[in-house]
C-alpha cells in the first residue's frame, strides 16, 4: 500500500530534541505550506499546517537548524499515537530550499 508525501513548507516551529524511552532522538515540528494547485480545472489558494516528525540520527543531524527555513521533506504520515488519531507527517528526507 502507498503511504508516501512530499511536501515544500517553511518549518514554522522546532522543538527542542528529545529522546524516547529506547534512547532514540526525536525532533517535533510544525510545517506550514502555502501554493496555488488546480483542481477540477480551477486554479485555488491551498495552505494547510503539518505536524511533523524526525526520528533517529537525522533528529540530531537537523537540532536547531530548521526553524524559519523553507524545506522539502518526503517521508509518511501516521497517526500520533495509539490513542490519539491525529495525522502526523514522519519525515524520512530533508532538503533545503534555496531562496
């Protein structure tokens, strides 16, 4: 099955690194992406606000570095726990915008 998203956003805010209980570091941040898409033959205004996730040594690599800055990121969405179904974009590539 597909599972897969691309998306171009400013990263509007950066937690600060955390680690879950295994020790595995993970970086929390939000994504806001702003475009012009056609649909049904019409050209619309699209904007939406991501939640977003990097786990492992890229949460690391990236600390502090992405806050205010236009990125693409590629990964897969999930839902935020097992208790709560809110959709959450884990991030498995960052690059940056030039721009």
């Amino acid at each position: 099955m597909q599972n897969q998203l691309v998306l171009t956003a400013a990263v509007e805010r950066e937690d600060a690194l955390r680690y879950t209980p295994a020790g595995l570091p993970v970086l929390e941040m939000w994504l806001r992406h702003q475009s012009r898409q056609r649909e049904a033959g019409f050209e619309r205004d699209v904007s939406c606000e991501v939640q977003a996730l990097l786990i492992g040594e890229a949460a690391r690599k990236f600390s502090g570095s992405l806050a205010g800055k236009m990125v693409t990121v590629s990964g897969f969405l999930s839902q935020r726990s097992l208790r709560n179904p809110r959709l959450v974009l884990h991030i498995e590539h960052v690059e940056f915008v030039k721009g």
